[in-house]
C-alpha cells in the first residue's frame, strides 16, 4: 500500500513560470513531510520540510503547503529555473516512528 | 560537519553472486541510518533502517539482509544476487527521522 502518492510522473514547465508539484498521503499518523530534489546518478538533496502544526513554509523561490484535511501537500518553485530539472520526491514520517517514506517521483522538466 | 560515504559507487555482478555495499557517517553520533533503493518506475523504496547498532528493521521481503556492526556503519548484504536486485542504493542517515541525508548512491547491475 503506497502510503505517499505523486501521482504525476512528470511534469514540463516554462522558464520563469510556476511550477506546482503535489503530493498526497494517506496516513494520518504522519505529521512531518519533506521534499527532495534528485539529479540522476546522485543522492538527493533536502530542500524543504513542513511540520503538521504549520500549513505553509517558504524557503526562497520554493513554497511547501500542506494541507491536513485533504492530506494534501504541494510544492511551489517560483521562478523555475533550468537548473531545477530534476526528479522532486515527497517524503513523510510520523511522531516518533523512525521510517521516512518516499512517493515515486516527478520529473520536473523546465522548458528554455 | 557530518559526512557520509557509501562504496562501491559502480559494481556489475552475475546473478547468483554475493553482494556488499558499506556506509559510513562521520561527524555525529547514535544516527538512525537507513537503505533505500530506487528500481525504474518505484520510486524510493525503503529496505531497512536501524536507530542502533545491531538494531534492524526490514521493510521489504527480499533476498537482502543489512547490519550495522558499528555506531556510524552500516551494511547491505546478499548471498546470492536476482536480477531484480539491480537499481541505484542509497544510504542514508537523520537524527529522529527528520531531515535525511543520502550517501552519494551505488549503481548495481546483476547480469
């Protein structure tokens, strides 16, 4: 059972746009999400996290929004930038569970 | 600062062949440490993670096995490798399972 869903496997967006990258969930139990931005053959670097008790976090040009009654979160790059192609994952874990669960990806191809 | 190193980055190995992939965390102590693997069209998948030495939880039924003899190390083992073992390894480690932070990946190939 997928606990983390990023439904869309990939995703093009124009240079200076918005990109929006959603992320749902379905286990009430988790209460701290994160994102994580790939490059192929590389580990993945964190880019922005938000606890349940918040419902928006922002971190220069990306903006997490979580919504808790639709177990919902998205991700907002503004301005997209070439150098954001990559594949973005949604992560989550629960108060005091150890594992850290990962949605299967979306790749984020920013058009010139 | 903390660093994590994982080895070998590239390995081509035959089916049926054993298999180990070492991590190591420097810079902090008692880490929760974990081994994901992302397999085209999967995602990350969690395999095992530990929050001690010799603790092990698996995650995922397979033919892998993990161990983590030392505070800072951590092992992904296999006795005899399937082909649908192949994918990119990634270690990783957090404090309180909160931020992750990946080891630079091993690409493995059984043929």
């Amino acid at each position: 059972d997928q606990q983390v869903k990023q439904n869309s496997p990939s995703l093009s967006v124009q240079e200076g746009r918005i990109s929006i990258l959603n992320c749902d969930y379905t286990n009430s139990m988790f209460d701290y999400f994160l994102w994580y931005k790939k490059y192929p053959a590389e580990g993945p670097t964190f880019l922005i996290s938000i606890s349940s008790i918040k419902d928006k976090n922002e971190d220069g040009r990306f903006t997490v929004f979580l919504n808790k009654s639709a177990k919902h979160l998205s991700l907002h790059i503004v301005p997209s930038q070439p150098g954001d192609s990559a594949v973005y994952f949604c992560a989550a874990s629960g108060w005091r569970d150890d594992k850290i669960i990962f949605g299967k990806g979306t790749r984020l191809h920013i058009l010139p | 600062s903390q660093t994590i190193h994982q080895w070998p980055a590239t390995l081509v190995q035959p089916v049926g062949s054993p298999l180990s992939l070492e991590c190591t965390v420097e810079g902090t102590s008692n880490p929760n440490l974990y081994w994901y693997r992302q397999a085209a069209g999967r995602g990350l998948q969690l395999l095992f993670y530990s929050v001690g030495i010799g603790q092990i939880s698996s995650e995922v039924p397979q033919n892998l096995s993990a161990s983590r003899p030392q505070d800072r190390q951590f092992i992904l083992s296999s006795k005899k490798l399937l082909l649908s073992d192949s994918g990119f390894y990634l270690c990783a480690w957090s404090l309180e399972a909160r931020e992750l932070f990946f080891g630079e990946g091993s690409r493995l190939t059984v043929l």
